[in-house]
C-alpha cells in the first residue's frame, strides 16, 4: 500500500514498517514457515536540540 495516495494520510503516520523480503509473501506457498519480513522501516523525527 502506498499511504501518500490516501487523503489525509502521510508515510510519516507510521513510526514502524514491517518490510517483506520482496520474494516470499507468506500467501505464496501456505507451506512456507518463515515470516517473510526482511526487516523494519523506522521512522525518527530529528531533534536539532540532540544534534551535535
């Protein structure tokens, strides 16, 4: 899904984004017993008053 296309929604709402491996989608082969997630997509606003 594509959330910049929906009205009043930004990719910047979510602050975690589970991200799938792009080969194996756990609906591809009900046999397969991995989760298909690659990794996570975080989302951290940055706060000038930490910066160095």
């Amino acid at each position: 899904m594509n959330a910049a296309c929906l009205e009043g929604v930004s990719p910047f709402d979510f602050k975690v984004i589970p991200v799938n491996d792009g080969v194996n989608h756990p609906s591809d082969n009900p046999n397969y017993k991995g989760s298909g997630i690659a990794g996570y997509l975080r989302f951290e606003p940055f706060d000038e008053t930490k910066a160095d």
